[in-house]
C-alpha cells in the first residue's frame, strides 16, 4: 500500500488518506481482507499524528470500507451491494450537489462541470 501526503492539497490530510484508500480498493490494489498498516504506523510513515490517521480510519470504517476492532489491524471490508438504492442514490446526489455548488462558486459553468464528470467517470471505468 502506498500512500503519499501532499502539503499543499488544501484536502484535510485525513481526507487525503481516505480518499488514497478508497482508490487503491476501486484499482485492486487493497482487496477484501487485506490488512492495514496500524495507525502508529501509517502515521509514523507518512510523518503525520497519530489521531489524523485514527481520523481516517474511523471515516472509513462509517463508510463500510474497513472493519475496525480494537486491538486488531484494520482490514478492508466485503464490498456490498447497496441494500437500498434510493438512499444511496440520495446520498450520492448530496454529495454530488455540494460539489457542484462549490464549482459553480469557483467560476465553472454548468458545461464545464458537465463535461468533468464525464470525463472522469470515463476514465475510472477504464482503470
């Protein structure tokens, strides 16, 4: 597992972490059952505190994509299937509506954005 922190992301580095998890599981990398570095660990490599990879891991664990238990090393959950489509769709929608929000905010047109998303969601689907 490799993960990098980028001092001038202005992401919180918790989230940084997260997010670098998170596309290391969509890429294959980290598969279910996998085993995490501890958080001494992860946060004594990556030069950062202790509690900002607790933070992270927390976060991950809220998202279903770890089992945490005190005293064990984190590891990557089984990937489930939504058990409700509407309230994940409504989930992704208010995520999606705040960072339209913040884009449109920095100047973007709704084209633009449009034209983002798609470009992403392409190439994620190609990885």
């Amino acid at each position: 597992m490799i993960i990098t922190i980028n001092k001038n992301d202005a992401r919180p580095l918790y989230l940084q972490v997260v997010i670098q998890i998170k596309e290391q599981i969509r890429k294959g990398a980290l598969k279910q059952g996998d085993e995490l570095p501890s958080v001494r660990e992860l946060a004594d490599t990556l030069g950062i505190n202790m509690h900002t990879v607790r933070s992270a891991y927390i976060k991950l664990r809220e998202q279903g994509i770890i089992n945490l238990a005190l005293g064990r090393r984190a590891t990557i959950a089984e990937m489930k299937k939504p058990e409700n489509k509407r309230i994940t769709e409504a989930e992704i929608t208010a995520r999606l509506e705040e960072l339209t929000t913040d884009a449109l905010l920095m100047g973007l047109k709704s084209d633009e954005i449009q034209k983002i998303l798609s470009y992403q969601s392409d190439r994620l689907r190609k990885q």
